[in-house]
C-alpha cells in the first residue's frame, strides 16, 4: 500500500515525521514533486478566487498525487500547540480534497488541545490495521528523527548568530521558507548579497505569553523576540507573506512593531503566482543598500 503526501503547508510543518512513521509501519510513501508551474498553474486553476496563495500550491501539489497512490495523508488540524489554534483552512483540507482527487484520504484529527501526537498516530495506526506495538516503534523512530533534526537547527543558528557578517532573519511559515520555487529563492538571493541568513524556523523555541491565539504566529512572536534578545546586533528582517493570508495580515503589525522598538529595519514581501523574480531582487538589493 502507497500513502501519498502532498509537499506544501503542513509537511513543511513536521518534515520527514510523518515518512519516517509510515514507512516504519511498512508502507511506501510517495511525495508529490518539489513545486514547479505545473503545480501552481493547476492549484491556481481549480482553488477558490479567495484563498491563499499556500493553499492554492497546496491543491497543486494534491493534483499531482491522484491515481498515484492508495492514500493520501491529510490531517485536520486544528491545533499543533496546546492552548492555540491552527489556521481555520487547516482544518477543511480534507473536505476541499474530497472535491479535487478521487483518492482515499487518511484525515486524522490533530488538536493537541485534547489528545497528544502520540495517541493520534495509534489511531491512524489503526485505522491502516497495525499492532500496537509497531504503532509505538513507527512514533519512536520518527520522534527520534525530528528530535535530531532539531538539535542540528540548533547547532546551525548558535553559530550563525556568532557570524561577523552582516545578519538578517527571514521570517514566515515554513512551507514559504522551505519552497524555494515560491520564494524565488531568496536566501540564495540574500547570501549573494553578502548577508548572514537565519531563518525563523530554526531558533529555538521561546515560550513567553500568549500574545496571539494562532499557534503559527504565537511562534514567530516567541522566536522574534529570541533572536532579538540572543543577536543584539542583527542588522535587518524581511518577512515573507503568502497573498491572502488572514493570519499574517493580523501578525505583520506585531512582528514590524517588535524590529522598530529596536530600530532593526523590516520590510515584508508578498508572494503570489504573480510574482516576478527581478523585480523581488530590485527590492532585496535596495534592502540591503540601507543596512
């Protein structure tokens, strides 16, 4: 049996996790190819005129895997981090696929508000007719994975922030920071600059007090607030927004706010299917002019 996963939004969110688990379940795991215009041009085609850019790729990215595997993994998130809320498109996902593929979809529930990681995976589990005990060794082995793969993001940004260049924090979700063909590739674009990037996935977790209820944007709040604090010398911030994102729309005034307390320059780009890769650069090397 074949378990399809979409590569956009919440995979970017838990990288490599969810493989690890069900290839340890002994299944095989199809991704769907890294973004290209294929995928946007088809997301953009069949999504509704207002939402997101990220949703829009991530139709996409559900387009490619149809008639390819047996399942397709879609979870119903509607919280990754007890106390908050996910993005309420997180939680239709699974309803809007039923409209776009004729595939079987696996669309577990996940709110860390009433039920832990651990005991949604015995239940996927299963639901696919798995013991309990290769339940447990799949949800070990992928813990273990994103536990190591967290320790080596740690590892990355202590030494970043030591660097004598001059450094800038991109900040946005990760599924617009780890795609690179819809963010033009503009850490690439910074480094030629001569810039130092740290992206905000990984600094390290900060937990302060709640300033928003969305889990997503609680953490850049928290990581903001950790870079300033760890990197007094930080020389600029750019965020990247995903045309239509309700939540960044809301966010950008308290991110912005936090970078002109300490007189950091910020500038925020938006992305769409529009985007034009020169006249992003004009303004990255405009940005980096004034730093």
């Amino acid at each position: 049996m074949t378990i399809g996963l979409p590569r956009a939004l919440i995979y970017y969110k838990m990288p490599w996790f969810w493989e690890v688990f069900f290839e340890n379940l002994g299944f095989e795991v199809l991704l769907s190819p890294l973004t290209n215009k294929k995928i946007i041009e088809q997301g953009t085609k069949v999504a509704d005129h207002e939402t997101c850019f990220s949703v829009k790729v991530f139709e996409g990215h559900l387009l490619e895997l149809e008639d390819k595997v047996d399942y397709i993994f879609l979870p119903r998130i509607k919280s990754l981090r007890k106390g908050y809320q996910s993005c309420p498109r997180f939680l239709g996902i699974p309803d809007i696929a039923k409209f776009l593929v004729s595939n079987k979809i696996l669309a577990p529930l996940i709110d860390l508000n009433k039920k832990s990681l651990k005991k949604t995976a015995f239940l996927i589990g299963r639901e696919l007719k798995k013991s309990g005990r290769e339940i447990n060794q799949a949800f070990e082995k992928a813990k273990k994975t994103k536990e190591t793969l967290k320790e080596k993001e740690n590892q990355e940004y202590l030494k970043k922030i030591k660097s004598q260049r001059k450094k800038i924090v991109l900040i946005s979700h990760p599924y617009n920071l780890a795609d690179e063909y819809i963010n033009l590739r503009i850490e690439e674009k910074l480094k030629k600059l001569g810039l130092e990037i740290i992206t905000i996935e990984k600094v390290p977790d900060n937990f302060l007090p709640k300033v928003l209820h969305w889990d997503f944007a609680q953490e850049m709040i928290e990581k903001t607030r950790k870079i300033l604090k760890d990197c007094p010398k930080l020389s600029g911030a750019i965020e990247i927004s995903a045309f239509q994102c309700g939540c960044d729309a809301v966010l950008r005034e308290y991110l912005e706010k936090e970078y002109k307390i300490k007189k950091i320059p910020f500038l925020q780009l938006i992305i769409d299917e529009h985007t034009g890769e020169a006249g992003l650069l004009t303004r990255l090397e405009a940005f980096a002019d004034t730093l």
